[in-house]
C-alpha cells in the first residue's frame, strides 16, 4: 500500500514538472514576439511609408450593353468615361444644402491597426481628408426661392448651376471636381459651355435605371437635365449619377447641344433620339420624327394622329421626369414618355398618361422601331367626348389600314382652323413620299340622297384644295362623294336625341385614306 502511494506521488511530481517547462518555454517566446513586433511598428513610424493608392477604372457606356463592376454609363454610345460617384456631406453651417455624401477614401485602409501612426501622423489625430475639405471649401450657395427640388438629383442640378453663376467660374469648376460633385470629363465642357453662356433656366430630360451586368445587384440611377443660356445660344446637358437611395449626386457627364430640341444631339445615344423624336411629333414636325423611324416601323398614320393630339392642345410633356428609360440591352431600348392634360401643366404625372417607344440600335444608330398609344387614344377620346363636337381624327378603314376624318359643321364643306392644321401635316408627309391619296366626302342622313351627295363631293373637294395649297401635287389626289351611304355609326332607336346629335355630327366628314407609300 505505501509502495503504491509512494509511485503515485512520483508519477504526479514529473507530470506537473513536464507541464510547467512547457508553460515556461511558451510564455519566453511569446515575450520574444511582442519585442520583435514593438521593434517592427517602431521601424513603420521611422521611415513614414505611404499606403498604396487604388486605382480608378473607367466605367463603360451605356451603349456598350453594360460597364464593370461598380461604373456608370453617362451615355448610350458615347466615348465618355464616368468618375467615381461625387459627393459629401455639406458641412454644419456652411448655409449649403448641396446634396452629396462623401465616398469612401482612395487609400486603403492599414491591415496591422496601425492606424494613422503607420503615415506619420500622432496617435488620436483625425486623419486629412481631402475631398471632405473640398467640399467645406465650395462657396455657400442657396436654393433661388420658391424652387422646390422634387429629389436629390434635381437639388444638385440646381446648386450646381447657381455655383457656376459665381465668378470666377473655372475656379469654382475645379473646387467642384475636387469635392467629387463634378467628373473631370464633365468639367471640361461646363468650362467650355460658360466661356460662352450664363446659366438660365433647367428642364427635365428624365431618368434611366443602371443595371451593373457584372454585379446585378449594383444599381443606380441616371438623371438628364438641359440648362438653357440665359442669352440665348446652345443648351448644356448634364447627367447626374446617384446611388440607388440617392444619398450622393454628382455630375459624370456633360455636352453641349442645339437649343432646338427636335435635333439629335448624338444618334448613338438613345436618350438623345427619344428626346428629339418626342419634341418632334409634340412641335408637329412630321418631316423630322420620320428620320427618326425605323423602316416602317411606325406607320404614317400613327405619327400624324400623335402630331395632331399635340397640336391640339390636349397634351403637353410633363415637365417633371417627362422620359424614363426602363430597359437597355442587347440593342435595344424602351422608353416611356409622360404627358399631362394641356390645360394643366404643372399637373403630377400618371403613370396611365403615357407613351410607350422603343428603339432599335441600327448601323451604330438608334432608330424608333415602336410607338404605343392605346391607353393615350382612350383619354384623348374621353377628353373630346366632353368636350363636344370633338372627333379623333385617325380612324380605322373598311379597306384596312387607317384614315384621317376631317369632321364638318351641319351642311357646310367649309373646312374648320383645326382641320386646315391636320392637313398640313398630312401635306408634309405627301411631299416627302410623293404618295397619293384618295378622299371621300359623306354626310348625315338628314336631307335627300341627292342634296347629300353634292355636299359630299364639296367636302372631298374643300379638302383638295387645301392640300394642294399645302404644297401637294394635285396629281397625288383623287376625290369622291358618298353622300349618307356609308356612315361612320347608324343612329337606332336605343339612342337619346343627344346621341343621335354626336352621331350626325360624326358622319359629317371627309376621310383620306392614309395609304402615303402607293
């Protein structure tokens, strides 16, 4: 029994002598590591080696199809690289609400926790940040009273150019590109703009959603803005480039433009032919949006109707957001092109107010392949309606197709002001095509067959007359009278004598069909 204590108590002493060299041995080296590292940071401090920079990549254009990770595209198919996203937040006091969030630092950050000390700098010292003293250094600017930016986008257009009114404004310029509110690129056409222009007024163009296609869940936003010459002279464009929240704006791409708006200002752009394709039809200028269309992608037919709702005065582009670009990809565009009632147009816009266009990228040019207007025809129907007396003017054909019906007071061939302008824009069309067109007289079913089919033939003939009067070959037009024997619509007994007015008044008309091409 007391031998095997005696082993036991043996056994215990070696183990416990085992376990506390390898204790002593463990604390020593690690003593011996903390000395090397307090020497190594203390070598770090000595020679104030700087950290190494990363390095920007310029980001691709939209007509690309695309850009790497983390770039915008300021165009469609321009050659304009973006800058990283501009922006800080505005210093406490400053009186400047200029919308922008500072970005991330260039440098990278130390790995060893070293922090400031490993550049040189003394323990607890914030360290320098260039951008964010840009953006303190930007002279104070204001919102002009009564202009209430609708979001970030639109503010920062707006500061932007109330700072570039201030002088000197290359100055300005390059303390806006310092605080990244402003791309190096766009800052050297501002520059050139101003040697010329003073800021004047600032229109929507619209906005575009950016898919980053290597990193699909990297969006941001577009924003296009046109700022008129105080003096008169060409228009700058700026886009605006946000985050997906809009916390930061800056200004990553810029061009000087015609003032006219129906000129393409880059046809490898297709914001620019949307742009300029809308203000056409809108301005009437059939000759113009023509060029802009695809083969016969959009009929005649359908972008006189357009020119002649607009020219009527029913609707006018919404001046907030009036285009939204919702897909680019694969040579391929869609648009959507927001319109107000005339008589409102400060209205807010509907999202059931609305054109759809879509372009096609042809021979590294975008052209308009499409032209939606169901839902607008509907409105515009409903808007006549109560007004009275009002017809849409492009209706279907027995024949196929479509014809423009010009509508007549009761038994009377005189043509009204409002037809007289549809005709001009259908005598643009023949003069460009050198189409002919075949125009039939009809009336109501009040009076005999014979008095009805006279007044027919005046009505085809009125309508003769002031096409050739347009400019139109009269060989490029035949006419013909129908009288009461091929009505629009059949008055039955179901209807009030209210209905049966619309009806009469609707059949008293002269319809050209819209064959442009033959």
């Amino acid at each position: 029994m007391k031998r095997s204590i005696v082993l036991f108590l043996v056994a215990f002493l070696v183990t416990a002598g085992v376990f506390s060299a390898y204790f002593y041995l463990n604390n020593a080296n690690s003593a011996a590591d903390a000395a090397a590292a307090s020497s190594g940071t203390a070598t770090a401090q000595g020679t104030g080696a700087p950290q190494q920079q990363q390095a920007a990549t310029p980001g691709k254009t939209d007509g690309e199809q695309g850009a790497a990770a983390g770039q915008q595209q300021p165009t469609d198919a321009g050659a304009v690289p973006s800058a990283s996203t501009p922006g800080a937040p505005s210093a406490q006091g400053q009186g400047d609400s200029a919308p922008a969030v500072a970005p991330a630092r260039d440098a990278e950050p130390p790995a060893d926790g070293a922090g400031s000390a490993a550049q040189g700098e003394q323990p607890g010292q914030t360290p320098a940040d260039p951008v964010a003293d840009a953006i303190a250094a930007l002279p104070p600017v204001q919102l002009p009273e009564g202009v209430k930016p609708h979001n970030r986008a639109h503010e920062a257009a707006i500061l932007t150019m109330e700072r570039l009114k201030q002088n000197p404004a290359a100055q300005t310029i390059q303390q806006l590109v310092a605080a990244r509110q402003v791309s190096p690129e766009a800052a050297v056409v501002i520059e050139q703009w101003l040697a010329k222009n003073t800021p004047g007024a600032i229109s929507e163009i619209g906005d575009a959603l950016v898919v980053d296609p290597a990193n699909p869940y990297h969006k941001t936003k577009l924003f296009r803005y046109r700022i008129a010459a105080a003096g008169g002279g060409d228009d700058l464009l700026l886009d605006i480039e946000t985050d997906w929240k809009q916390t930061t704006a800056g200004v990553v791409h810029a061009a000087i433009v015609s003032a006219d708006k129906t000129v393409v200002a880059d046809s490898r752009d297709s914001w620019s032919v949307a742009e300029a394709f809308i203000h056409s039809v809108a301005g009437g200028n059939m000759k113009q949006a023509r060029r802009m269309v695809k083969g016969k992608g959009v009929s005649p037919a359908k972008l006189a109707g357009l020119c002649m709702i607009f020219e009527e005065g029913c609707f006018v582009l919404c001046r907030q957001t009036p285009l939204r670009r919702t897909a680019l990809i694969n040579g391929k565009a869609s648009y959507l092109v927001y319109v107000v009632p005339g008589d409102a147009p400060d209205s807010p816009k509907l999202e059931s107010n609305l054109i759809a266009l879509g372009l096609d990228l042809d021979n590294d040019q975008w052209k308009v392949s499409m032209v939606g207007t169901d839902n607008l025809l509907n409105i515009y129907l409903d808007y006549a309606q109560k007004e009275g007396g009002r017809y849409f003017p492009i209706v279907e054909n027995p024949k196929g197709g479509e014809s423009l019906a010009l509508y007549f007071a009761f038994d009377d061939s005189t043509l009204t002001p409002r037809s007289d302008k549809q005709l001009q824009i259908v005598a643009e069309i023949l003069k460009e095509t050198g189409g002919k067109l075949d125009i039939a007289g009809h009336t109501d079913d009040q009076g005999s067959d014979e008095y009805n089919l006279a007044l027919s033939r005046r009505r085809a003939e009125s309508v003769r007359e002031a096409l050739i009067a347009h400019g139109v070959a009269p060989k490029q037009i035949t006419t013909k009278g129908l009288g009461k024997n091929e009505p629009r619509k059949f008055i039955t007994e179901a209807e009030n004598e209210d209905e049966v007015e619309a009806i009469r008044g609707e059949n008293r008309r002269a319809e050209i069909y819209l064959d442009f091409e033959s």
